[in-house]
C-alpha cells in the first residue's frame, strides 16, 4: 500500500511566517561526530536562517539528538564546527534554550519558580507572569509540578524556555509522551509563539506529520548525513492544502524507508 494511503487527510497547515524576527542564524560546517569508533555523523553541512522552523527527522539511532546537543553546546563535535549567529555553539548558551521530552521542572519548586529558573538576570515576576499566561497557566502559577497534567508541565517547560526571549530554540522530542489531543494543542501553541516572537527553532521528532505540520523546511538525516530536504511551500495566508502537504510528508516517509 502506497505511503500517502496511511496518512490523516486532516494534517494542520501552518500559516505564514514572519522571518527573521529576532530569529539567531545556525551553521554546521564538516560537522562529524564518532562514538568508540562508530561514525554517527560525517562531513555534515547544514545552515538555519534567523527565524526559520527547521525539523530533523530519520530512524532511531540517526544522529538526530546527536546533532541537536551539538547545536546546544552539550557536545562536541569529532570534526567541524558549529556557530550561532557566527558564536561556537559551545559558547552561546546565552542566546539559546532547550525543551526534552520530560519537561524537568524542579518538584519542589512553585510553578512560577520553575519559569523563573529560565531567567539570565535574576528575579523578574513581570516576565514569569508574561511568559505562564502565554501558555496560558496563569492561574497555576503557585502549584507543584505534581499537580499538573502532563501537558500542563510541558507548557510550563515552554514558559520556562520562552521567558528569556531565546533567539533560538532547540526541542529534542518534547512532545513524545503526551497523548494525541495534549500533543496538537501543544503543536499549536508552539506554532503560535514561533509566528509571534520570531525566533529560530530546530525541532527534532519521530513524527512525521508533526514536523510537516509545524516547518517551514525539513531535513531527513540518515547514513551520516542528510539524505533528503524539504521546503514546506507556502501559498498566501491560508497555506497549502492538507492533500499537498499529505503528499510531502509521503515523500519524507518514503525517503526515511529507503535509507
């Protein structure tokens, strides 16, 4: 059966984008990274512009998260480099931040405290209060992560994330474990402040359709490198329709299957 068959014919289509705004610029250049001998990634060259939504999709064991940490500065590379905004990626934390899979909020620390933990300047009850009504949890601002759904504590790692204003924002599969409907809430939420705020995002996921959904360019990694790149094409304020972008993700899947 034809890949496009198993697909949801409901797939989001994202609106336009805002490029640049404030968005931090990504450079891998003969990027390689060897674990005991075993080459993950080799002689890889990727390049983000400011503002862009970029997913990274493949089969487990890839290199996706491998990519990502090296991105964020928590490993280093065997060969090549990594910058933002023209920085080593290992000495521009201060410009971006990460959101995992477990939203990792400090059990014994209020809703608001956890958020605050974000902050690069200290103290700022304003910009907690801003960034939990973005995510729309004002009203839990003094609650224990154990009283929150599961989405609820992603939303709050979100917030935590967002409240410094990063100029790039990395997720390494923050919405794996949530069931289906808190995971397209979330994917709307995230789309939401993407388009409002501007910053450059790198979004790495099993999920397909969640990439299809939320990018506006995809990158499939596999055999050390990257084996196919998408643009997701955008036609007005409405995008494209749910049957082209059906077709795309089709293509990626068909691109994943063959490596």
């Amino acid at each position: 059966m034809p890949v496009a068959d198993l697909l949801p014919r409901d797939i989001p289509v994202p609106p336009r984008r805002r490029a640049g705004a404030g968005g931090a610029a990504v450079e891998a250049r003969a990027l390689g990274r060897s674990f005991a001998g075993n080459r993950v990634l080799a002689n890889l060259d990727l390049a983000v512009r400011p503002g862009e939504f970029l997913s990274i999709v493949g089969k487990s064991g890839c290199g996706k998260s491998t990519l990502l940490r090296m991105i964020a500065g928590l490993d280093r590379p065997s060969s090549g480099r990594v910058t933002v905004d023209g920085i080593a990626a290992h000495a521009a934390g201060g410009r971006l931040r990460i959101m995992f899979q477990e939203p990792r909020l400090l059990p014994w620390a209020s809703v608001a405290r956890n958020v605050a933990v974000g902050l690069r300047s200290g103290p700022d009850p304003k910009a907690v209060a801003e960034a939990l009504g973005s995510v729309q949890l004002a009203d839990k601002a003094d609650a224990w992560p154990a009283q929150l759904s599961g989405g609820q504590r992603q939303r709050a790692a979100l917030a935590r994330a967002l409240v410094s204003h990063p100029a790039l924002l990395l997720l390494d599969e923050p919405l794996g474990a949530l069931d289906a409907l808190t995971r397209l809430t979330m994917q709307r939420l995230i789309r939401d402040m993407h388009d409002r705020a501007g910053f450059t995002a790198i979004l790495v996921t099993h999920d397909v359709a969640e990439a299809v959904a939320l990018s506006d360019r995809i990158i499939v990694l596999g055999q050390g490198g990257i084996l196919q790149e998408t643009s997701i094409p955008r036609a007005g304020p409405a995008g494209r329709s749910s049957a082209e972008l059906a077709a795309i993700e089709a293509g990626i899947l068909d691109a994943i299957f063959a490596a």
